[in-house]
C-alpha cells in the first residue's frame, strides 16, 4: 500500500500546524475499506491490504492543522483536536488530495478532549460519505475504518476507531479567521495565495483574483448547500470551521437526512436554538460567508472603503443567486419544463408540504409514480390538485428521475445498523445500507424497505449527537 504523498502545506508558516506522530496502534482490523475508492486515487494496494499501511508509513511526516471557528455564533480557537493529515496524495492527473485520519489521538489543539474517536460514529461519517457521493454531491470521502483496539470513554465505554478521510483539501472558513488572527500580514497573504492556487489556480493571473475568488466560494458553497435541499440533508453543525472552501460537505457529525418536511427540523441535540435547522442553512451559509469575506477585505481593494463596498456588494448577490439556484434544482425536482409561473407552482408546493408535513423523499417519489406510496397524504385533494398542475406544467419524469432521489440513508436504519455493530460487531446491516444507497436514482422494488419513512414517534424524537 503505498500513497504518492507531495505535501506542500507544511511549507506554510509553522503556526498554521503541528508536526505529529504516526498513531501507535498495534493490532489494528479493518472494519470497512472502500475499493473503488482507493482504485481511484491510483493507490497500489492489495485485496487485503494491512490495515497499519494505510494509516500511513513512518516516513511521512503526518501534521494536525490549526484554525479558529465560528461555533454557534462564537469565535473559537481550535485545530485538528483528533486528527492529522499524513499527507496529500497527488494521483497520476495531479489532483491532490488530503488523507487525513480522523480519531487518531491527541494533538496540541485537542484541549480537554481525548483525540479519540469511537468506531460506531466513524463507521456513521463512513455511511454518510458514502451516500452524499452516490447522491453526486461533492463531499470528503471515506477510504476506510480501521479499528484501532483501544477503548474509547464516552458515556459508555466503547471501541475505537480511525477514519481515513480523503478531501480535495481540508482548508476552511475557520483557517481564514485563524491565520489572519495569528499570523503575520506576510504569512497570511501566503496562506491565501496558497489556497487559491490549489483550489482555484485559473484565478492566479486574474487582476482581482481575491475579489473573484470569494465569488468562487461563495458560488460552489451555495451549490453545496442547494444540493443539500435537493437530497434533504441537515448538516447539523454549520460552524465556520466546518465549512470547507472548495464546496465539498464534510464532518459528518450529528448530520441526518430530513423526513417529514419542516422547515424547522433540527436533529443535532446541541443544536437548542435551531440555528442549524433545515430551513435556515441558507441563512446560516450567508452569516459564514460574511465571516470568510471579512478576512479578505483588506485585499479587495487599497482604498478600505471601497473594499468594504465590493464585500457588501458580494453578500447581497448571495441571496439573488442562492434563489436562481434553489429555483432552478426546485424546478428540476418537480419536473418543471413548460410553466407561465413556475414560481408559484414551487411556492404552491412549498405550502402544501409545510401543512401536510408529508415525507420530503417520498413525496417526490409519489409525484413520479402516481400510487407507489401508500399515505393517505398522497389521496387528500390538495395533493393531488398540485400533481395536476405540475403534469399541466411537464411532471418530465427523465428530469425527475435524475434529481429525486429513490433511496436516501434514512437515519431509523442508520441506528439500527450501528446498534447491530455496538452490540453484536455484526455489519450486515451497514453492508445492506450502502448497497441500498450505491444506486440512489435507480428504482428498484427489491430495496422498496429502504424508502419506508420512519414512525411519526421516532421521526418526533430522533436527535443526532456530535463529539462521539
Ligand atoms: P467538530 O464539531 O467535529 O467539528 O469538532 C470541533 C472541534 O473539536 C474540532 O477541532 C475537533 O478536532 C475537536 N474535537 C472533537 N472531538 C474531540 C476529541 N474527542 N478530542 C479532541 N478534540 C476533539
Ligand atoms: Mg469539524
């Protein structure tokens, strides 16, 4: 097993990381291990590779990375508390990717945490990946979970485990507002050329290459959030320091898939206040992006002013394009082709899904296929008035089909899968996940059990944890 590792981060100024050490594990097993996955970054690697290889080798140099967040509002100063990048792996087209292990002990940004991770929540991150990829988001991904034969203190005792995470990069909002608190002018600005030439070289040469790339953040963040509409994903944990630069979801936390729609779901039991709840991660996205554009005001422009005025300007763009974007992937998913007011079709829609609270993925599902679910919902007049409308409207079933969904990971099956691993170290049921989410635009009867929403008791009461 061996990466092509060309790290170049750790060239940056020493304050933006910590050299680490390889973590000591002895006795290690693999609990899941993605194959396509490893065959894609062209890594050498056997059928049954040792799983203390893929954790890296002792020649790398492996580095926690420092930054700072907005955490529910509040600045805070962090880093990789439980984890570290061993290295960027370069495949044979030069793309570059982090490969950094998730729960792999502590670092000097760890504060009072044990840089442990339990085996049940990598194995949840791993599903979570996994589907977002198969839904075609751009998302971090997962290589593998290796188990790491020590005991994790939870509420519980647990097993613990190590995530390998591959990600374009694991730069983030919160690295932003970390190097321009704690780093020089001169070591700033290299960090933020730094992350333009990696994640947008084609900007480089271009005369306001700071100003275009906030537009470009700004642009592939409100993409990932749209798409997060469109599957009915609530990340759970939009702190600054979770959001990634180049637009890819990642730290699958306390994150869920929605069920019955509301505006106001909120899954994540820390989350009291629903600030990250569904509806309001546009919102939430916005407030990040304000922090991120703040960081690069003073290289908008030499007269601080008029910096300021491109940075407003910027984020009253932010709604007007988020709209175009919503609106467009909301007239996907209905099918919309041929309306005199497609803006009112969605809204009409909108409604009757806020009242009815009817299943976000199903309802889809039952306008593409008339009968194919059995809720009442589905038989009331309202419902089947808009489904008029919208056939009146296209209902183009191809377009449907390529932006709905048939299966998401509902989170019922998710704990159920991962009691069976807590209890019984039996994974048939992950398997049966991710085989079921593989496919998610294909119909196909056989996996019908995996569209089934859950009880309106468990659906009310479900809460998702994060830090586990
Ligand atoms: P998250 O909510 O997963 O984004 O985590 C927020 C911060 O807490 C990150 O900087 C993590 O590295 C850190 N952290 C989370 N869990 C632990 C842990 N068990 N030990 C040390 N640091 C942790
Ligand atoms: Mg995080």
């Amino acid at each position: 097993m061996t990466y092509n590792f060309q790290t170049n981060y750790t060239k940056l100024s020493p304050k933006l990381f910590q050299i680490v050490s390889k973590p000591n594990i002895l006795n290690s097993k693999t609990i899941l291990i993605n194959y396509p996955l490893i065959e894609k970054l062209g890594i050498n690697y056997s059928q049954n590779p040792n799983p203390e290889l893929l954790l890296g080798s002792s020649k790398e140099q492996p580095f926690a990375q420092a930054y700072a967040g907005h955490q529910f509002g509040y600045f805070t100063n962090l880093g990789d508390g439980r984890a570290m990048i061993i290295g960027e792996h370069l495949t044979s087209n030069d793309e570059r990717f982090d490969i950094q292990l998730k729960g792999s002990g502590r670092t000097k940004y760890s504060r009072g945490g044990d840089g442990k991770a339990t085996a049940s929540s990598m194995i949840r991150e791993y599903l979570y990946s996994y589907a977002m990829k198969k839904l075609g988001l751009k998302t971090s991904e997962s290589l593998a979970v290796i188990a790491t034969n020590q005991k994790v203190l939870r509420e519980d005792v647990h097993d613990g485990a190590i995530l390998i995470r591959v990600m374009k990069s694991h730069i983030r909002i919160g690295t932003f507002e970390y190097a321009l608190n704690f780093c020089s002018q001169e070591e700033f600005k290299e960090f933020v050329d730094y992350a333009i030439e990696r994640h947008y070289p084609q900007l480089m040469e271009e005369e306001q290459k700071y100003l275009k790339f906030f537009q470009s953040v700004i642009k592939n963040t409100v993409d990932m959030v749209v798409d997060w509409y469109r599957v009915g994903f609530i990340h759970g944990v939009m702190n600054t320091d979770n959001i990634s630069i180049t637009g890819e979801t990642f730290d699958y936390g306390p994150c869920a898939f929605i069920n019955s729609y509301d505006q106001q779901r909120t899954f994540s039991q820390i989350d009291t206040f629903k600030r990250y709840c569904f509806g309001n991660q546009k919102n939430i996205l916005k407030w990040n992006l304000g922090i991120f554009g703040r960081t690069l005001i003073p290289f908008l422009d030499k007269d601080i002013v008029l910096a300021e005025k491109l940075y407003n300007k910027e984020l009253e763009i932010f709604d007007t394009y988020f709209e175009k974007q919503f609106f467009t992937m909301m007239k996907k998913k209905l099918g919309i082709t041929d309306s005199k007011s497609p803006k009112q079709l969605v809204n009409t829609f909108f409604k009757f899904l806020e009242q009815s609270k009817a299943d976000y993925t199903n309802t889809f599902i039952e306008l593409m296929y008339p009968h194919s679910i059995n809720e009442n919902i589905y038989q009331t007049s309202e419902f089947l008035e808009i489904r008029t409308e919208l056939k009146k409207a296209g209902l183009n079933l191809k377009l449907m089909q390529k932006n709905n969904p048939e299966r998401i990971l509902r989170n019922y099956l998710v704990e159920e899968a991962l009691d069976d691993y807590k209890n019984f170290k039996n994974l048939d049921k992950v398997h049966e996940l991710l085989e079921a989410v593989s496919a998610p635009y294909t119909r196909d009867d056989k996996l019908k059990k995996f569209q089934q929403s859950p009880s309106i008791e468990f659906d009310k009461r479900y809460k998702t944890h994060c830090n586990t």
